[in-house]
C-alpha cells in the first residue's frame, strides 16, 4: 500500500498559542481517513497547518514522498493537495459554473476541464440544474457541494474536507457523502475528513485518528474505532 500522505510531530500555532502538539497521522492512497474530536480540539487547525494556511507549523511532512511543510499553500495545492475549508468558501458574486472553473483555472487542457465540468455536473445535478445561478443564492447543501465539486476541478489526489454535514439537513447529509463514497471509488481521490458527524465520518472512513486538545489521544480502523466503548459513549452517543 502506497504512502501518500506522512505527518509527524506536527505543531501548530495561532501567535504564541500552539494548538497541535506533535501530532503523527498517515494517509494511504486511495483511503479515507477521518479525523474525530470535540469543538476545539485541533481538528481544522490540523487542516490548516496541512496545507500551510493561516497557521505557524513545525514538525515534517511528507507529500507524494516530497516534504511540503516549507512550501506556500499555492505550491501545496498545485502538488495535487485540495482542500474544501468550513465555511465553504464560495464565491458568492460568481456563478456556479464560474465557480468551478476557477478550482481549474491553472489548466491547459480544455478538453479534459469541459469532461471534468460534465462528470461534476453528473455527480451533483442540483448544480447542473443552477450553472448560471450566483452561488450566493443557493441553499447551504448546494454551496456545500459546489465546494466539494470545485475543489475536485483541480484534479487533487488528495482532498481535505472540513465539516462538509455542517448546518445542514440529515437528508442533505446523506447525499454528499454518499456522492464523496461515489467519488472515492470512481476518482481514486484519497480524503482527510474532519466530520463533527461521527458516525457517518465512520461509515465513510477506513481509518479514524481522534484528537482532544491537540494530541492524538486514539487511532484505528473505522471499525475498531466504532466499537470502542469510550468512543462511542463521547462521540456516538451509545
């Protein structure tokens, strides 16, 4: 099994509050791995200090077999690394196909971005039905997909997805992760999911890291990680 993604002794920091405390995680290719813990135990920081962005780092890691921890957030995207932030982070003004096509706009090749458009159009049809809306007008669901559909423009082998069930409807839900299940298998895209969902986070996942106050405190198979008993009394409420 290839190595795609190897974190360690991860530290970050907001000025002279540090955050994460040498943390170690992996990512395999082609894998799922989900990344567990309460409000403000590190989980979006972890992305963040990943992909170089808003945070101070310290710590290696490992991308591909390259280094990237002193490389800018462009460079690091530009490797092959997407990252879909909480938030979202939409264009608002733009239209949805605008939007997409600026997750591409590095690319020559526009045969293969109008193929690319069309698969993305067929994995999330709310999106087709809405290519000339503004994003700023459509539900959180459909901002939710078009940041996972523009992020996927880019052709990453490796995607960070923050909080992608966050505010929205159980049904809604339901729908994105099983469109990232299809992608997943169809795409080979690897994924590093930070989820507050945790049982669906699971349900997707073959690897969970749980993090509380910025130290890996658990690691495991999903399945392993669902029936540990502190686990699911924390995080599944069973």
């Amino acid at each position: 099994m290839t190595r795609l993604l190897e974190v360690r002794g991860l530290h970050a920091s907001y000025g002279a509050t540090e955050v994460l405390h040498g943390i170690d995680l992996d990512v395999d290719e082609g894998k799922v791995v989900t990344l567990l813990g309460a409000n403000g135990a590190g989980k979006t920081t972890t992305l963040r200090a990943l992909c170089h962005f808003q945070v101070k780092t310290g710590g290696s890691i490992t991308f591909r077999g390259d280094r990237i921890d002193g490389k800018s957030t462009e460079e690091i995207a530009a490797m092959g690394i997407g990252h879909v932030p909480d938030g979202r982070g939409t264009f608002q003004a733009m239209t949805v196909e605008e939007n997409l096509r600026l997750g591409c706009h590095a690319r020559k090749d526009k045969a293969a971005v109008t193929s690319d458009l069309d698969r993305m159009y067929d994995y999330f049809p709310r999106l087709k039905e809405r290519h000339a809306q503004q994003a700023g007008t459509l539900s959180g669901g459909e901002q939710q997909m078009l940041a996972i559909a523009r992020a996927l423009m880019g052709r990453p082998s490796l995607l960070f997805l923050d909080e992608p069930s966050f505010g929205l409807a159980p049904l809604v839900v339901k729908d994105i992760f099983a469109i990232m299940k299809r992608i997943r298998t169809e795409q080979k895209v690897s994924i590093l999911l930070v989820e507050q969902n945790a049982r669906i986070a699971l349900q997707l996942a073959d690897t969970a890291y749980l993090l509380e106050t910025g130290r890996i405190v658990k690691h495991g198979p999903s399945e392993e990680m669902r029936n540990d008993d502190a686990v699911r009394r924390a995080y599944l409420g069973e």
